[in-house]
C-alpha cells in the first residue's frame, strides 16, 4: 500500500526490582506549552497530560494519567541532568514532605542516611529513584487530595527524558508493585461511598486536538453531558487491573472469530496511543482492510464486542491522513505473560467512547462520547474534581 503506513508507538517498560514488569505505550512530545495552538483538524494526540500538585506549598507537575501503571513518577530535586533540569522538578522545600527509606516499611521516615533505590528501566534506559512521601492533589477548581508515596528520580538522560512535553507519569492502576501507600489512586479515592459513584474516575479525550479542550479526568464522578447513549457496564475480568474480556472483534459487524470461545483479554490503557492486537490477529485484520493507493476507499467499521454490545470504531478513527498519506493507528502488541491482556485499547478506542473506572465495583462503562461542545454543563457532585486534559504530538 503506496503512502499507507502502520503507527509503532514506543514502549515504556518500568521494570520493578523484584521482577514485576508493567508495560505501556508512550511516544515522545516536543515542548508544548499549556496554552499552545491546536494540531491540524484531521490529527489526534498521540499523548493527553494535565496538572497534579504536590507538597506543602503546592508545586505543579505536568503527568500522563496512565491506567496502565499504578505510581507516581517524577524528576527530582537531586537529579542535575539536564533533561530533569528542563521540567519541573521535586524541589526538597515541602514541609509536608517525609523522605522515605524503604518500600515495605512506606510510612516511616528514614533514619540516617541509609536508603533504598528504586531502579526502573524507562525506554530501554537505566534509572533510579527514591521514595518520597507527600500530599497529591488533583483539579483545576475544586480539589481532591491524599497523601501518597511516589519516585523520585535521581537522573534522566537527555534522549528520550529531554524531549518530553510532560515531567512525568501517574499511575491509576487499581494497586501498586510495592504497597498501596504508592498507589495515588487509593489514596484520592479512599473512604468514598460506591453507591454516590464517588469511587470513579473518567476519561473523555477529544476526536482531535484542535478542539478547545482536548479532553478531562474526572475524579469522583463523571461528566453525564458527555454520553451519548447509556454507559455499558464490564466487569474487570483480573483483579488489581483495568483489564476486561472482549468477547470477539468485528469487521463491519460480522466476527472475526479471532478471539475464541473465552474471549480476548483487553488492557483499557490511557497511556497508549494506538489500538495494539497480537501479530495474528492484528494480520487478519489488515487482511481485510485497504484503503487504497491514495488511501480514499471507504473502511469497514472495527468493532469490539463487550458485554454483548459492538463497540464499534468509524475508519477514520483508526486512520489519519497526514501529508505523506495515511498512518494506520493500529500496532502489534507485545508478549505478556499469562493472563495479561492481548489487545490494548488506547487513544483510537477511548476518543470514540467516554470511560468510566470504578474502583470500588471493579468494572469499566462505556459510552458514545458525546464531542459537541458543552455550552451550559451541569455541575459535577461536590465532591468530585475536574483535570483538563492537553492533548501533545510530535
């Protein structure tokens, strides 16, 4: 296919000391300024951050909300290289800091000097971290805030770490490698009464980044003026993960009987820029699709059947058009152990349908997102906070 290429978003592995690994996607962003100009009307993020403040006073950081990984992540105050230099660093002065020495004791403060470090392989590059302690607040009005342990890092080398729009990452894993005092998730959410839907969070990303807003975390509730149809509820199909089972995949409503009779296991993964799917079954689905030389014909719909409803995605939300033709957002997703998800549903998937995590009912709704411009919003609950969303690409 002349001019037609297939978008491999690049792979962030943090890679846990005692062996656990938690993978996701990440492609690096050029600066991009919180107010910068909007991208093209026919191109999408490949990368949504916002604003999370930590400390006592608050310092402002710049994450990805990555559901694919359950902790904080940020430059720190000790690290002088220069890709930690050019964003926003931990800058040692919060009075409600407590510096932390080891993982399985993560509410006592060090004694001395003697310390752990956490080491993490980013991008294929080695680094390493300490624990820190602090609060961690989130939304743009109202604020929800905890207190949580995260990573500091102790250095970040000028590729890929300098390049990037934002100055690091948090997690909204269900629970955490080391203990649940790392998890920032649980500690916002902690307390709070399923039955008021307080215990959710939400994503909405826009259809493209030229929209005013290009999406919002809601934490606490979420956004009913953005469905466009009843939200459908799964159950998470693996505890301590936002994993559910797809029951099969459509090609213009008719099954592609790639997933078997249990079904495929799906990451929602709001760290990933692309829909990804095992080699052969991402083959078949290529198979069936051609949208010519001049990437003009008409593409059938990709659906994901979920709970008994097809979830369906229009051609143009797995293809873009860019000046050198046509860019699938379709990828090969890599090799998991057993049990862990074989199709990631990233950006493509989560810009067409609204979703809402619940923790405390370990389940995932969908819904139609509704991208019209929200003129006169109800007021999310009172106790819920809102993160505007910037979508970034390179």
């Amino acid at each position: 296919m002349a001019g037609v290429r297939v978008i491999v978003a690049w792979l962030l592995v943090l890679q846990q000391v005692a062996g656990r690994t938690v993978e996701r996607q990440l492609r690096a962003q050029k600066n991009l300024e919180l107010e910068a100009k909007p991208l093209a009307a026919t191109l999408a993020a490949t990368q949504y951050y916002g604003l999370v403040h930590i400390g006592t006073p608050p310092q402002e950081f710049r994450v990805i909300f990555d559901t694919g990984s359950g902790q904080l992540i940020l430059p720190g105050a000790k690290c002088d290289d220069a890709a930690c230099v050019s964003h926003n660093r931990i800058s040692g002065n919060s009075t409600s800091a407590v510096q932390i020495g080891w993982a399985d004791d993560p509410t006592k403060p060090m004694s001395g000097d003697d310390r752990d470090t956490k080491s993490l392989s980013i991008l294929a590059t080695d680094v390493s971290g300490e624990f820190v302690r602090d609060k961690v607040c989130v939304g743009a009005k109202a604020e929800l805030c905890g207190v949580s342990d995260f990573v500091s890092l102790l250095e970040e080398s000028d590729e890929p770490f300098g390049g990037l729009t934002f100055d690091g990452a948090l997690g909204l894993a269900p629970t955490s490698a080391d203990s649940k005092e790392f998890n920032v998730l649980q500690s916002l959410l902690a307390g709070r009464d399923a039955k008021k839907q307080s215990s959710v969070f939400a994503f909405y990303f826009a259809a493209t980044s030229s929209a005013a807003a290009s999406g919002e975390l809601v934490f606490g509730g979420y956004r009913k003026e953005r469905l466009a149809e009843t939200l459908l509820w799964a159950p998470v199909s693996k505890a301590d993960t936002w994993q559910i089972r797809v029951d099969d995949i459509t090609l213009d409503g008719q099954p592609a009987h790639v997933c078997g009779k249990g079904g495929c296991q799906a990451a929602i993964d709001t760290g990933a820029s692309t829909v990804m799917a095992p080699g052969n079954v991402l083959a078949k689905i290529m198979g069936s699709i051609d949208p010519g030389d001049d990437c003009g014909k008409k593409l059938p719909k990709l659906g994901f059947v979920i709970n008994g409803r097809k979830m369906e995605l229009q051609g143009e939300d797995y293809l873009e058009h860019t000046d050198d033709g046509c860019e699938f957002l379709l990828a090969s997703a890599p090799s998991t152990g057993s049990g862990g998800p074989s199709l990631i549903l990233g950006y493509p998937f989560l810009r067409r349908f609204y979703t809402v995590f619940d923790q405390a009912q370990s389940r995932i709704g969908f819904a139609l997102a509704n991208h019209a411009v929200l003129k006169d919003s109800a007021a999310l609950p009172s106790d819920a906070a809102s993160v505007p969303l910037v979508g970034v690409r390179p």
